[in-house]
C-alpha cells in the first residue's frame, strides 16, 4: 500500500502545473515539463542508470490527460505524445518534497549536455 495517499490532484493547463494534496496535509504544485523530464518511463529512465535519457526542450510540454491505474498510481498523458510512465503516489510525493533538488540536478544535466559552463 502507497504510504502517502493523494486528496486532490488538479491540472492547469493554463500555467502547465500539476497540483496534487495529500493526505498528510501537504500540496505541491510540479510543472509539466518536471513531470515529463522525470517520468518514471523505461523510455526515460531506462532499465538502469546508465541507461538513462536526458530529455530535453520539454519547456512548453503540458498535460493532455489524466488517467487514473488502480488506487495506485496515476498516467499522464503528455502533448508531446509521451504516455509511457505511471506516477505512483509515493513517486509524485518524492517529486514534491524533492523537487527543488531534482530540478538543479535536471538543469545541471541539460548545461554539461550542452557544454555550457557556469562561472
């Protein structure tokens, strides 16, 4: 059983954000393009690691759809056509409470892919 249990989850298409309540009282609002470059996807994560895709140029993705899987988890359906990766309750809490840390990761990643330098 998933030990955080959502209590409301809304898309803003408008602004691109996912906010999601859960039910220890905390709410995160995750931008489209967080989700999808953090999709827990084969096709993003890959099977290890190493194996791992950087996804880049998803500043402009938003959601489509919001598919509910089971009580578990939740499929997102992106414009870009990405559908592949299911959001457990536990993943979409980890995103939230890490999300500042995930995200500096994530640009840290695309500047060294596009050999920008930080001073």
């Amino acid at each position: 059983m998933p030990t955080h249990q959502p209590t409301d989850i809304r898309l803003h298409q408008a602004s691109r954000r996912l906010e999601v309540s859960f039910d220890d009282g905390r709410t995160f609002e995750l931008s489209c393009e967080f989700l999808r470059v953090y999709s827990p996807s084969a096709e993003v994560r890959g099977h290890s690691p190493e194996q791992a895709v950087l996804q880049l140029d998803k500043e402009n993705v938003n959601i489509t759809a919001i598919e509910p899987i089971g009580n578990y988890a939740v499929k997102l359906v992106f414009d870009d056509g990405h559908d592949s990766g299911l959001y457990s309750w536990d993943y979409l809490y980890e995103l939230g409470s890490r999300r500042d840390a995930y995200w500096q990761r994530y640009r840290e990643a695309v500047a060294a892919a596009r050999g920008d330098v930080a001073d």
